[in-house]
C-alpha cells in the first residue's frame, strides 16, 4: 500500500479564483491519508471557495486515482 493526496485552495475574485494553498500528504503506507488545508479569512468577510482534492496510489496491487471539487461560501 502506498497512498498520496493532494489538496488546493481558492478563493472567489472578480478575474476568477485566486489560489490560497496546497499541501500534500504521502507517500504513506496506511489504507487512509487526509489532507486538511485551512484558509486565512477574515471574521465577517463572505467569499465563495473551491477546494479540490486529488490522489492515487497502490491498494491491493492496483493502482487507483481518486479526484473531488466542493463550492463553499462563507
């Protein structure tokens, strides 16, 4: 087993999404691997954010890539 995950961080503005942060976890030998990117917004400001995670690895002998996008606002 050997697993790796990615995650990026952007913030809404008027020309489009400005990137906030990445990090990545990996290579780890372990069937779960989470990756948390925190963001630096201000007490009271509203902003729409795209988080995306990706990853892939060996489990069982395959080889597996996984992808997710999530739209927040607050």
């Amino acid at each position: 087993m050997n697993n790796t995950i990615t995650d990026k961080s952007y913030r809404s503005r008027w020309y489009g999404g400005e990137h906030q942060k990445t990090r990545t976890e990996g290579p780890k030998t372990a069937r779960r691997v989470r990756v948390t990117v925190d963001v630096g917004c201000g007490y009271g400001t509203w902003h729409r954010w795209r988080t995306e995670g990706f990853g892939g690895g060996i489990l069982d002998g395959r080889s597996v890539r996984s992808w997710a996008v999530r739209i927040d606002r607050g």
